[in-house]
C-alpha cells in the first residue's frame, strides 16, 4: 500500500466525501447509498471507492475525521478567544459532535460488528483537548484549576444525553452556560 500524500485534488475530494458521509448517515442511517454521498459529494462513486473500499471504511474514516475536526479546535480557538471562551465554543462543538455521532451510532456499530474500533483513542484525544482549554484558563485566571478534565467530559457528555438533538439544542446552550459558569473562578 502506498504512502504517498495525496494529490490536493484528490485531498479535496476525500475531504468532501467525509464531511458529507457525516450529514448522510446522521440524517438517513447506515443504508444511505453510497451513490449518493457520491453525488453530493461532486464525485464519481469510483472516487469513493477509491477512498474508501467498503462501506465500513468510509464509516470509519467519516467518524475519525469529525473527531480530529473537535479536537484540533481547542487549539485554534485558544489562538483568537481568551480560554474560557474558547471552553464555551469547543463546548458548542462538542454537543455537535456528539449528535452527528449518535445520529451515526447505528453505522459505528456494524463497523465495529466487521472487527473496526472506531472509538480507538477518542476519549484520550478528548481528554487533551479539554485538558489544553482548562489549563490554559487556569493559567489565565478565568477558570478554576481544582476540576479534572474528565469531570468536564463527564458534564459535557450529561448534557449531550440531556439535551443533544437538534430539536433541543437552545436547552443545550442553556446547560453549557451553567457549565461553564461552575467552572469559573470566583473573583
């Protein structure tokens, strides 16, 4: 197998499969046709496969992708937002991951049922990512320093159970205020 980078209009073209395989199977299910994330996609279904050789694999790949889209924003909005607003809007991310994924649940389960781990590594990646956006709000000041990463997760994760559908998502917005609001140093 081949480990050449990809060409960027073949990176494109992958990149776009993957951002509409989530739309789909969240909306439709695992049974979507791939033809038509093909289509949506501006692609040939011989690009998907090309890509992705089973259906499995595009599963896969579409749910990793959106984990590495949550986790690598923690550092970008640290870049332009001071940390706990940079919290709160990874917050805002975090409840949209969370409902495309369990929108995809039934498609992540026949990918594990084929031998896949797609969950391999997620709650360690997340667990960095909350950990750099409370770390750096400690040191700033504006967040306290005495709550673990994971009792953020833990919270965060009680909200997406709560209240993470579309249909709901204004009381998830209500819940990570409070959220976020007990995790602020009193002044």
């Amino acid at each position: 197998m081949s480990t050449r980078p990809l060409r960027a209009d073949a990176r494109r073209n992958r990149d776009r499969l993957l951002e509409v395989a989530v739309r789909a199977l969240a909306a439709d299910g695992p049974g979507v046709a791939l033809e038509t994330i093909a289509r949506q996609a501006g692609v040939g279904i011989g690009t998907l496969y090309r890509h992705f050789p089973t259906r499995e694999a595009l599963v896969e790949a579409a749910y990793r992708s959106e984990l590495d889209r949550l986790c690598a924003s923690a550092p970008e909005l640290l870049r332009t937002h001071e940390p706990d607003v940079a919290l709160r809007a990874w917050m805002d991310h975090f409840v949209d991951y969370m409902t495309a994924k369990r929108g995809m649940s039934e498609a992540l389960r026949m990918v594990i049922a084929s031998g896949g781990d797609p969950y391999a590594h997620s709650r360690e990646r997340l667990f960095e990512a909350v950990t750099t956006l409370t770390a750096a709000g400690a040191r700033a000041g504006t967040l306290r320093d005495d709550v673990p990463a994971i009792d953020v997760l833990t919270g965060l994760s009680g909200v997406t159970l709560a209240a993470g559908t579309p249909e709901r998502r204004d009381q998830a917005g209500r819940l990570l205020d409070l959220l976020l609001e007990g995790l602020r140093t009193r002044r």
